[in-house]
C-alpha cells in the first residue's frame, strides 16, 4: 500500500429513540458532501483501488457516493470497523496491504484518533492540512496519507498530504 485515505461517514441523521445507530441515515447535505469530497479525491488524483467500509448504514451510503467516481474500487465491508478504536482500525488496514491506494470509510473518535497518531509519528510537509486535522475530523473529511514505497501498513511511514474538509471545497 502506498497510499492510505481516512474518511468519516457524511453527515447523518441525528440519533432518536427507536432507531438503532448503525442503521441512520444521511441527511441531504451529508450526500451533497459525500458527492463533493468524491470529486475532490478525483481532482487530487488520488483513485482509491479498495474500499473497507463500516458495517453501518451511514458509511455504506457515504461509500455510495464515491462508487459512482470510483466504479473500479472494490469493496469490502467490515463490522470490526463499526466504532472501532485505533487498533481495530489498524489491524483492518494491515490486512489489505496489498492495495494500492486503500481507503477507509469509517467514525469519530477512532478515525480522528488514528490519523493524529499516523501524524504525530510520521508528520506532514503540509503544515496548514496537519493544523486543520489536529483540530476537527468533521462528517466527510479525508485525511489523506502517503508512504514513498509500496510495502505493508507501518504507520511512521505514512505522511499527512492533505486534509479535505467538506466546507473548504465549497
């Protein structure tokens, strides 16, 4: 793998007594973002060769959106990625070394938790993308990290290239 994208679930419905958390749903402007960071990923040249997605409903419509510019990606759908933490996440993502360009569709707080620690130990050329990252991992953001070889996931070898943030492609 030599590229490795992070990105939260578009924005969601808010939870409410009788609906199960892994089953909400987007909300109009969760698509439209989800539709908007699609094209950004295209534009910066970064075409996701697999997806690992959450379980969750929220995530798989969000995958939705970025299939339709990515018709080539493969998916795979994870349930150990459902509001999973830093070590679950990795592990997922050690066991799809073999793609290019992975990206992962996942949640708060373990995505945000995760890309400051890759951050943290392997830094970012980037400075404004590593400020923006260390302060929110809003619905729809990327966090988008790249190693110079192809080899398995060692996080320090991972650097911040950019952090995109629905709001700022407006």
């Amino acid at each position: 793998m030599k590229r490795l994208i992070l990105m939260r679930h578009a924005k969601t419905e808010p939870w409410n007594e009788g609906v199960k958390d892994r089953d909400r749903i987007l909300t109009p402007r969760g698509h439209g973002d989800a539709e908007a960071v699609a094209v950004a990923l295209q534009q910066y040249g970064w075409a996701p060769d697999r997806a690992l997605i959450s379980s969750s409903r929220r995530t798989r419509e969000t995958w939705r959106h970025l299939s339709l510019v990515f018709p080539e990606c493969e998916k795979v759908i994870s349930d150990d990625l459902y509001l999973a933490g830093i070590p679950a996440i990795e592990t997922q993502i050690a066991a799809q070394a073999d793609a290019g360009t992975l990206i992962v569709i996942g949640h708060n707080p373990g995505l945000h938790e995760l890309s400051g620690s890759i951050l943290r130990q392997a830094g970012s050329d980037n400075h404004q993308a590593a400020m923006r990252l260390a302060a929110k991992f809003p619905t729809s953001a990327a966090a988008l990290f790249e190693q110079e070889e192809d080899g398995p996931y060692v996080p320090v070898h991972f650097k911040l290239q950019t952090f995109i943030k629905p709001k700022s492609l407006a």
